[in-house]
C-alpha cells in the first residue's frame, strides 16, 4: 500500500490514533498508566500542547499540537518509549504497536469540540463504563474539573464561531 505524503506535521491541531499491534493482548490498567506518564514527560518537555486523550485498552486517541517537536518525531517516540516498556514488562518480543497511526488536522473550532467529545465518549461507546467520567484514562474528568489526571492539560481559548479557522492559510 502506498503510503500518504503529509501536508503538515507542525503548527496545526492532531486529532491521533494509534492502535496496538495484531495479536497483542489488550493494555491493562497499569500499561495505560504507563502511557499516560509517557505523555505527561513530552508534555512536560513542551513537545507539545496536550488538549485531551484516552488510553482504551487497545488504542489511544490523543488530541494535541506540536511544539518542540513534529508530529512524526513525537508519535514514533510516543510509540517507542511506551512499546519498549510494555514489551519488558510482559516479557515478549515483537512490536506493541501497529507500525502506522492515524492522524487528522483539526481544522475549524467545531471540529476540535467534536474530536473531544468523541475521545470522552469512546469508553461509553465501547461499553467499559457507563459515564465519561467512570474511565480513568480519559482528560474528561480534568474538563468537568472532577480531578487531575496523570497527564496535565494544557489550556485552550477559541472564538465561540465553530465555524473559526483554527490556523491561518494563504487561499483565505
């Protein structure tokens, strides 16, 4: 399969998937733990500004905007440090996660309110709770001001038009 040419991997919003590997066993509680550190040290580092997420046991959503880094350089360490750690602590060879993941430009203020709401509704959806809030691996708690996570969100303002551009381009 061919692969796709990235228009911009810096200065825009990401709405990411990542996905494990076939036949890798679902993360448990303290893997997602580990990812959600993981996180929080690039975050810390200002590889990025971190505006939601969720650990599901077989994927992760992050919605964020490079800083310091771009977005391959952020996902392939994202990937390698949380792969590697998961790999010794299960004590198996071979990849954790999927080679490719999966990435959106955020482009208008309502797309970034639907990418959220989506990744707070994926545990529901997926059927592991029955409320946002129940999943400890989500930013939703941090929004409705119920808690810290373990990885710290970083601020956002935007127009109320949901129709705003969220970056400048020359064509407009």
């Amino acid at each position: 399969m061919a692969r796709l040419r990235r228009i911009e991997n810096h200065n825009r919003i990401f709405f990411v998937t990542t996905n494990l590997a076939r036949k890798v066993a679902p993360l448990v509680p303290e893997e997602r733990d580990l990812i959600l550190i993981a996180t929080e040290t690039h975050r810390l580092r200002a590889d990025f500004l971190l505006f939601g997420y969720v650990i599901m046991p077989t994927h992760v959503h992050l919605l964020f905007s490079p800083q310091n880094q771009n977005l391959i350089q952020i996902m392939r360490d994202l990937k390698s440090k949380t792969g590697y750690a998961i790999a010794q602590r299960r004590k198996i060879p071979g990849p954790i996660w999927q080679e490719r993941y999966f990435d959106t430009i955020v482009r208008q203020v309502r797309n970034f309110w639907q990418k959220l709401e989506y990744i707070h509704r994926n545990p529901v959806e997926a059927g592991l709770v029955s409320e946002p809030q129940e999943w400890h691996w989500s930013s939703y708690r941090q929004y409705v001001k119920k808690s810290e996570g373990l990885a710290v969100l970083d601020s956002v303002e935007f127009p109320s038009d949901g129709e705003h551009f969220l970056w400048p381009a020359p064509w407009r």
